[in-house]
C-alpha cells in the first residue's frame, strides 16, 4: 500500500465466537474513526445486526483525541465480538485510516462502514455474494438512506446519478446491475457510498489504495483506481444510512474545502499522479470538469472575503503550479464583487 508509513498501538479484542445463525461471511469491516466516542457504537451496533456477521471488524483510530478507541474496546468486550482497535499515532485523515484496515484485513473481502453511519441487517448478505457470483467483478455496491436533522431522503445517491438504459447492464433478473464503464461513469465524481461498498482485498493492494494526501475525494479516486482492477456490480436498495451533521465534511461550513479538493484530485487525473489512465476522450471530459470544479470553488472561496479569496488563489496556484492557465481561464468577476460584498457583510454562517 502506498503512501502511509505510521506508527501504531493495536489492541486485539477478539473472543472467536461465531454468529449462531451461520459462519461468518469471508469480509472484515473497516471503521475509520476521529473524535468518534458518542457515535461509534451505532455503527458497531449495525455490524453485529447483521444477519450474517463478518470475519471481524478492524477500526482504525484516526488519532482521535477523545476515547473513541477505549469506548470501541469495551463495546467488543461487553459483546463478544472480535473486533482490532488499531491507534494511529498521528492524525493522517480517513484514506490512510481506511488503507492501514485493507492492510490489516485476513479476509477476501473488505467492506467500508464509516463511524457515524450504519449498516442495515442485510448489508454484508447483500453485498459479499455479488462477489463471491462474479469473480470478474472487485467491488459491489448499494444505495443509502441519507438522513439529516431536518429530513431523511432514501436512494439518495445511487438513483439518482445512474441511467439504468445508458450506464448499467441487467443481471438477475434486473434486480443487480454492471456499470458498463465504470470509470467513465465516475469521472465526475463519485456516486458510490463508501458504507454501502464491498470489495476485493487483492484488487485494492493491487490499485494502491485510496490517496491519503486527500482528506475529500479519496474514496472518488479509489473506485476510479479499482474501475481498472475489474467489474463494478450494483443494487439499487438501500443498505445503509448515511447520517449527515455539522461534524462530518458534507456540512456546508466545509464546502470551500471540498472544492479545493476537488480541483486538486481533477488535476491530479489529468496529470496522471493517481495510476488512472485516461483516453482522449476521458481527459476531455475530465478537462471539463475540471474547470467546472474551479468555478464552483472560487464561488466558495468568494463567500469567505477579500483576503480569504486572494489568499486562496494565490495558494492553489503556487500548490499546483499546472493549474495556473486554467486558473485564468476561468477567470470570475462576479466571484471577486462577492468576495467583496461578503467582507463588509460578513462571512456566512
């Protein structure tokens, strides 16, 4: 695996008895976490729900500065439930957290479960057997139930970016699907929820791993990095919920940052620094959407003030340095007037 040279403590809490319904499904369960004390036994809880347990869950403790691990300990201990708690000693962000699990895993199969969500009963039952049926395909993924204080909005993510007739062959009855080009599909980002996701062990060592140099937009560059190890099979149920609050990076106080990281990771595909190869007209299309990622950062960044904005632009251009022609060439009056306005008005909340 790439990039991640971190010390670690680990603490093995694993008491080796078996689901009474059935052995476990042949896939481990990584839990990245950071700060995650009051939340985590959710989605501890979910995963021994399932109808049919996994191998083991590792959840890697993204050196948070609460008790996050001690509470995953005494969970798995008032359970019986084998869990690995492994301690990062440096804060390193959720794709190194993610790719020491995949490291760590003696399964075939990883499945992903982020901290403040969780799995329905039959996520693993769903998931793990697509892999097990098709031995062309490296990852099989679902939709998710999105679920903030206000509102809770099922097939949130998968439905509603997937043209079944133009992106997706029919398998089983039409009840599971293929992306027929994976990576075409998901060069404008990513439309796979990572708690709703499987994959083979093998196939993710093979592609690298996720790039921990992003803290947004990793997992996008995974599956465009595993769109080149084989098959991405689907469902369109929903498997998981996705609880959105003001902790995680999709609340909008965050959205400056995303977009950042979203002009670097485009930059980066076009460049070839991520082990993606890309046809002509992939690049094209990626070039294109590269410049709408600038527009809708520099809007962001606007929001922010006057100095915030020329700070930032004078920052990305001196990090990415190939990104100064497009920098110009999307040059944004409207966006300078706002970070104008936005300076005398103060930023929003």
């Amino acid at each position: 695996m790439k990039n991640l040279l971190l010390q670690e403590s680990t603490v093995t809490c694993d008491s080796g008895e078996k689901n009474p319904s059935a052995l476990p499904l042949d896939v481990t369960v990584v839990i990245a976490a950071y700060n995650r004390s009051k939340l985590i036994t959710r989605a501890l809880d979910s995963v021994r729900n399932q109808i049919r347990w996994p191998k083991e869950i590792i959840v890697v403790d993204d050196a948070s500065t609460d008790n996050t691990a001690e509470v995953v300990s005494e969970w798995s201990d008032r359970h019986v439930f084998p869990v690995r708690v492994v301690k990062l000693t440096r804060n390193a962000g959720p794709a190194a957290a993610r790719n020491r699990g995949i490291e760590l895993a003696r399964t075939a199969y990883v499945a992903f479960l982020d901290s403040d969500d969780e799995h329905v009963p039959t996520t693993l039952t769903r998931l793990v057997p697509l892999l097990d049926t098709y031995p062309d395909a490296v990852l099989s993924f679902a939709d998710a139930t999105v679920v903030t204080p206000s509102e809770v909005e099922q097939h949130a993510l998968v439905a509603r970016y997937i043209d079944l007739k133009r992106d997706a062959i029919p398998v089983q009855d039409g009840s599971v699907y293929q992306l027929s080009d994976a990576k075409s599909k998901l060069l404008n980002g990513s439309i796979i929820p990572t708690c709703t996701s499987c994959f083979r062990r093998v196939a993710a060592l093979r592609a690298g791993g996720m790039p921990a140099a992003f803290r947004s937009g990793e997992d996008w560059l995974f599956w465009l990095r595993l769109s080149q190890e084989g098959l991405f099979m689907f469902q369109l149920d929903d498997l998981a919920y996705i609880h959105r609050h003001e902790n995680n990076l999709t609340h909008p106080k965050y959205s400056e940052f995303i977009a950042c990281q979203s002009v670097k990771a485009c930059l980066q595909l076009l460049i070839g620094e991520n082990d993606i190869v890309l046809t002509d007209r992939q690049r094209e299309k990626t070039d294109q959407h590269l410049m709408k990622n600038i527009r809708s950062w520099r809007y962001h960044l606007s929001r922010l003030g006057i100095k915030a904005y020329i700070d930032g632009l004078e920052n990305l251009a001196a990090d990415c340095p190939a990104l100064i022609t497009k920098l110009r060439l999307s040059s944004d009056p409207r966006s300078l007037l706002r970070a104008i306005y936005y300076s005398f008005r103060g930023t929003p909340k």
